[in-house]
C-alpha cells in the first residue's frame, strides 16, 4: 500500500540535510540526542508555547485539562459488502452471497521514503507522542493521525519550525464514517508549507459520541484562516471545535437543523415523472455495492 | 468610536432579515484593537428601497445615532452575486464588516456522493461558474491520481485541458477586471471585457457544446476532441485576443481616477499568509507562488510562461498582476496551439476501457451526441459491446478505497478538490476547496477603517463568484 515518491526529480522532494538517515529505526530516532529539540539550534525559530502570546487570541470555551485519547487502529474498515446491488431492487445478479470487506489504505511501516520521513521525524522529535497510531503514505501523499489534544501544539511547531515550516492549512474537510465504530467522523487539515513546497495532511479520528457532537481543539488560534473552514465542518458535519471564536452555521440558514453532510441526512428530492413513467429520486435509485 | 452600548439601526436594503450571529472573525484575533460588531439592541430599523433616501437621512439626523448597520446584499449589483456584506459604520467609514454566504448553497458536494464519478464533473463545473474548467480539471485530476492513471493521460488530452483552462483563465480575469472596473464607475473596461470573453466562450461552445458549465474535462482525458476547423477557430481567437488585450493597460494603467480608486484594500505579505491568501492578490505583494510552477500538473512544467507580479499589495496590483497574467496565458495558448497541430488524430481519453468512457461525440443534424459509428456498432454488431456501454454509463468505474488532496492554480488562487473513495462506483466524499470562500474571510482586515465606497473595489479585488463559495 505504501507508494512514496520515488521520482527524485519531483519539485517536493526536499529532503533537509540535517535529518538522520530515513532508513534508521523511527523509535531510535525520537529519544537519540541528536534528534532532540536542542534550545535554539535544532529547534529553528520554533516557539515554546508557553511564550507565545496569546492574550489577543480567542479563550473562550478552551478545554481545561486534556485527557489521553485512545489510539486508532492500524486499518480503519469502511464497511461489509454483500452482492452486487445495494439499495433500490432485490439482488438478481447471482452474486448475492459475495462478501466484502472494505478497508481504507493500511498503516505505513518505515521507511515512508523521500522528505516523508524528515518531517515525520521532525513532526515526533518537537511533539512526543502526537500520533494517535496511524501515518497512512498513500499515493505519493502522507497523512498523518494526531491525537486531538496534541493538534494544537503540533500545528504550531508544524507551522513555526524552520525545518518544517507548513505556513498555511489551505483547507479543512469532514468526513462521515458510520461503519467505522469508534471514528466516525473524521477531521481533516491539509497544509501546505511554500518554503519547501510539500504538502501533508493531518486527520483527526473522533468518535461519534452519544449526542453526536463529538469535540476537538479548534486551529483558529494557530492558523487564523482556517476559521471558515471549521464553521463549515460544524455546520455540515456537527463537529464541535472548541475555542473557535464564532462556531456559528455558514452556509445552512443559521435554524437549520441537521448537518446535511453526514451519511444518515437523507439526499432528499421528488421523483421524476414523464408520460406515467416514474424515476424516484437519485438517493433512491439502485446503486452498486 | 462610540461605546457599544451606543443605539444601534440598522439600514436594510430589500427584505427583511434578522442579524444573524455571524459575529467575530478570526481576523479579530489579528486585528485586534479594530472594533468588534457589538451586542448592542437594535431599536430602529429603516428599509431602503430607492428615492427614500431623504426620508432616512432626516430620521438618522434627529436622532443622531453614532453607529449604522448597513446591510450591504445579498441582492446588490456589487457583490459578484448574492453575498451580504453586514458593515458597522460610522459616518462613511467602516468599523466593523462580516461577510455573510451560504445563500447560493445548491449542495453540490452532497449530490455528488450520489452520482457516478464521471457525473461528479457536471455538479463540480457548476460551483466557481466563471471559471468551470478549473473545477472539472481539479476534480479529474484527483479522480486520476485515486486511479492511478495520472501517467497514462494522452498527451493530447493535457495539452487540450491546458489550453482551456488558460482561456478560461483569461475570460475569468476579463470577468474580474470588466465588472471590478464598472462598479468604480469604468464602464467601457466592463464593455469590451465581455466582448472578449464572448470570443472566448464562442470557442468553448464550439468545443464542448456549452457556454459554461462544460462538464468536458472527464476523468481519464476530455470528453471529445477539437471539431473540425477547431484550431483555425482558436486562431482566429488567439489574433483577436492580440488586437484587443492591450486595450485594458491603455484604458487604466495610467488613468488617474483609476489609479485614485484603486490604491486601497491593503493586504501585504505577512497579512497573506496569516489569512492563507493565494493567487493574484499574493502574487500582487510581489510573492511569486504560483502551483503552475511550483507542483506542475498537466504538464505545465513544458510549457514557457512567467509568474507575473507586482509590488503595490492593493487592488491596483492585483488589476495589475491579472492584466499581466492574461498575456502569459496567452502565451501558453499559442504553445498549445502548435501542439495541437503536431498532435493531430491522438486520443483524447485513457486506452483503459474499463475507465475511458465507451464513445466520443459527435456534431449531428440536431445537435451534439453520440456518434452514428458508436450506436451503429453497439445496436447492431456487438452484444458485448453494448453490455460495456451500459455498465460503465449506467454503473460506472470502480476507484480504490483511499483520499487525495489534488490543488491547482485558478485565476482565483489555489483551488482544490479533496476525494475519499470507499472503493466503490460513486464518491464518497468530495469536498471543493474553492479559493473565493477562503479569500472572503480576508475582507474584513482589507475593509475595517476605510471608506464604504473602497468596500466595493476590495471586494471586486478579491474576485470571489459565489456559486464557489457556497457550493
């Protein structure tokens, strides 16, 4: 499954010198001195958090004390298949007893090769323990799966590291699994660092929860420009962030009930008529599984 | 500034509407010290509707109220659609503005996760309306990368996409430039704006049969090749866009009362970033990102063009940077051009035959459709054929289970298309990063503390088309 650029060619291969060899065992690398944040040197111009100012910066709602997450599981299952047809008529295909199980794109084992492993390392060296068990490398693409009580610190040194440097997460997407028990909805930032053109991507797995609100940490604070980004995923996906300035609705009407991006909203619609021939609507067309 | 427990009005043009809470901003956390819009109760409320305005102002004038919510839209001929503007005001000078969107929502992203994935291109083409192929292609490259198939794109088909979105690029800046001149008052740049932008979309229309909302660019390649005397028709656009281009640097570069209206809206570098503004308006600090250059797709990295800047960070430069632009673009078009011609009679779409969709179009006595060769073939030569023709129109092309995040450069900045297959023959989850709804949340840190007349020219500067912002 893991696929990592290979093309040394590639514009984003960027791998800094300073990074131990990305064949080295990740564990060694996270307590070896060399790896370790150093004040002032290995660090770059990335900032403590601590003296970062913060009294111009939204307080309200910030969770008080965080609470160690519980680590996803290396394969994230999408759903169980059967036959070929999935909603709308019997299944006449002779397939009917087929069984399939559907899984995202498995945990990645180390090397994760080319820049991958530098900002991995970087990533691990400045946040000890932000990931909560999972880095996907996938069609020249890495994500990684963060713990939400560490995204705050992470996406700081993410963003003020000069080795890592992702000034800018250009977009933030939800994403509903119903079928995959204890992540249901997922968290999504994609950054963008323009000092040394990569992208990466990093994924909140939240549970849905019993009112199925579930929260995590907003990214205002960090990168102001993802505010919007975030009311959307509350207004579509009902994901919580706390310490968003204004987590109000921004494209539903702000009475809207519902978030209308969630697998278990209807699609909606009225059938088609034509000449006494009837088309039901497009969610309750047959589809195929 | 008065205190917030000041009177509040509210002045309304069109219906009425209730505030609604879309209160601080992020941009408040940066622009800390401006003032935040109040909680103050709303005791009077005037309707504006057009000779009245006599009325207002005696009203206002007795009262002497130090704070006036205007509602700027949704329905006002300068918001580039149905945007609502909610200004603080004092005086004419702008204390507080929140944009407000959401009321061209049409849901698109949720109805494509009930479409096969070569249907998802005529929702996505319909978002950012003005400039449409940048949407298919977007889309169409993260449907190919979820594939696999990115290598396996006929030349001829990257060389078709690149020459209609660089088109598309400059019909899209003609759009920006026309109507952000005429809302300044320069209503010739808005006139021969849309005169070349017809020439443009009359190519578009012989091409793909529409004006805008294509759907042409499909997953795998295009949906059809040039017609016939298609590159004599792109020529003849190429001559046009030469004779008339320069027209705009004539009009406007030096016009003072230009220039006069132009130099406000202020965003720098470090603003820029913090907001994660890209395309003209960050190229218009003098920063030179551009996706064609810096993460190639398409073949970009073939093709020779510059990225042009400019130094002023107002929305002078951004005119400046798009003027410029266009005639890059152009450049790239007459590339394609020769191209074109060297690549004559190649495939447009991907060998696979279990992804390329099973026939091209035709041009037939009532309109586009499938071609004779195609229905002749399937009605009556091959059964198995006509069983493939049904499978993958009506079922379609599994993609694998996984995501991609695939961004390109609109005339707008970095738009992008986020995709999470389930593995199965539909979407399940597609999301648009469209630049127009990124860069709107920028307005206020351009707006607070100027004139509400520099409202109007901020906003045309940031060129959002709200069918992208609201999706």
């Amino acid at each position: 499954m893991s696929s990592a650029p290979q093309d040394p060619a590639r514009p984003s291969d960027n791998v800094s010198p300073t990074t131990p060899a990305p064949d080295a065992p990740a564990t060694e690398k996270v307590t070896s001195p060399e790896a370790a944040p150093k004040e002032g040197v290995e660090r770059g111009d990335a900032r403590a958090s601590d003296t970062t100012h913060t009294d111009n910066l939204p307080q309200r709602g910030l969770p008080t004390e965080t609470v160690d997450s519980p680590m996803v599981a290396d394969t994230q299952a999408l759903r169980t298949r059967q036959g070929m047809w999935g909603t709308g008529s019997g299944d006449t295909s002779g397939y009917g007893g087929m069984v399939r199980h559907v899984e995202m794109p498995t945990n990645s084992e180390r090397p994760y090769g080319g820049w991958f492993d530098a900002v991995a390392d970087r990533m691990e060296a400045l946040v000890p323990g932000f990931s909560a068990g999972r880095t996907i490398v996938d069609r020249d693409e890495i994500t990684f799966f963060v713990r939400p009580e560490k995204i705050i610190e992470l996406a700081r040194a993410l963003r003020d590291d000069a080795e890592l440097r992702f000034e800018m997460c250009p977009s933030v997407s939800g994403v509903h699994y119903p079928f995959s028990e204890g992540e249901e909805l997922h968290v999504v930032y994609h950054l963008l660092s323009v000092t040394h053109n990569r992208r990466i991507r990093v994924e909140l797995a939240l549970p849905e929860g019993a009112d199925g609100h579930p929260h995590c940490p907003s990214l205002v604070s960090v990168y102001p420009h993802v505010d919007w980004h975030e009311r959307e995923t509350w207004d579509m996906f009902g994901v919580i962030f706390d310490g968003h300035p204004a987590l109000t609705r921004i494209l539903m009407p702000d009475d809207w009930e519902g978030h209308p991006q969630r697998k278990d909203y209807p699609l909606g619609g009225v059938d088609v008529e034509y000449k006494g021939a009837v088309v039901p609507p497009p969610s309750e067309r047959r589809s195929y599984s | 500034m008065s205190s917030h427990d000041m009177n509040h009005e509210t002045v309304q043009n069109g219906e009425d509407q209730h505030m609604d809470s879309t209160g601080a901003t992020a941009v408040d956390a940066v622009n800390a010290g401006m003032s935040a819009p109040s909680d103050g109760e709303v005791d009077r409320v005037y309707l504006a509707q057009g000779g009245d305005w006599d009325e207002i102002v005696a009203a206002q004038g007795e009262r002497g109220d130090e704070t006036i919510v205007v509602n700027m839209g949704p329905q006002h001929p300068s918001t580039h659609g149905v945007l609502r503007l909610i200004l603080e005001m004092d005086g004419e000078t702008v204390t507080s503005l929140r944009p407000g969107i959401g009321f061209l929502h049409t849901g698109i992203e949720k109805n494509m996760e009930f479409r096969t994935w070569t249907q998802g291109v005529t929702f996505l083409t319909r978002a950012d309306y003005v400039a449409p192929i940048f949407n298919e292609v977007a889309y169409c490259l993260a449907v190919e990368k979820l594939l696999g198939v990115t290598e396996d794109i006929p030349e001829r088909a990257n060389i078709l996409r690149v020459l209609m979105m660089e088109l598309n690029r400059i019909s899209s800046h003609l759009v920006a430039i026309g109507t952000g001149g005429m809302e300044i008052g320069a209503l010739t740049v808005m006139t021969i704006g849309f005169r070349e932008r017809e020439m443009i979309l009359d190519f578009f229309e012989a091409v793909t049969g529409l004006r805008m909302n294509h759907a042409y660019i499909r997953p795998g390649g295009v949906a059809n090749d040039l017609p016939e005397g298609g590159l004599d028709h792109l020529r003849r656009v190429i001559s046009w866009l030469e004779k008339h281009l320069p027209e705009y640097g004539i009009f406007c570069n030096e016009n003072p009362i230009f220039k006069g209206r132009m130099h406000v809206a202020h965003l720098d570098l470090t603003q820029c970033f913090a907001l994660g503004v890209t395309g003209p308006v960050l190229r218009a600090t003098g920063f030179p990102h551009d996706l064609r250059k810096s993460q190639p797709y398409c073949g970009y990295e073939t093709y020779d063009f510059e990225v042009k800047t400019w130094d002023t960070s107002d929305a002078y430069g951004r005119f400046r940077v798009r003027e410029a632009e266009m005639w890059e673009s152009l450049k790239i078009v007459k590339q394609c051009a020769e191209r074109l011609e060297k690549t004559t009679g190649q495939p447009v779409m991907v060998e696979d035959p279990k992804i390329k969709w099973p026939a091209q179009l035709t041009v037939g006595p009532d309109g586009q459709g499938n071609s004779h060769e195609h229905i002749k073939h399937i009605m009556g030569e091959s059964m198995e054929a006509l069983i493939h023709h049904f499978k993958i129109v009506t079922e379609g092309f599994r993609v694998p289970a996984g995501q991609v995040y695939q961004a390109i450069e609109s005339p707008k900045g970095e738009l992008a298309c986020h995709l999470v297959s389930d593995g199965g023959t539909r979407p399940y989850r597609a999301h648009l990063r469209d630049p127009g709804f990124h860069h709107l949340q920028a307005a206020p840190m351009m707006c607070e503390g100027s004139m509400m007349s520099d409202v109007v020219v901020a906003v045309a500067s940031l060129d959002p088309v709200l069918g992208g912002v609201d999706r």
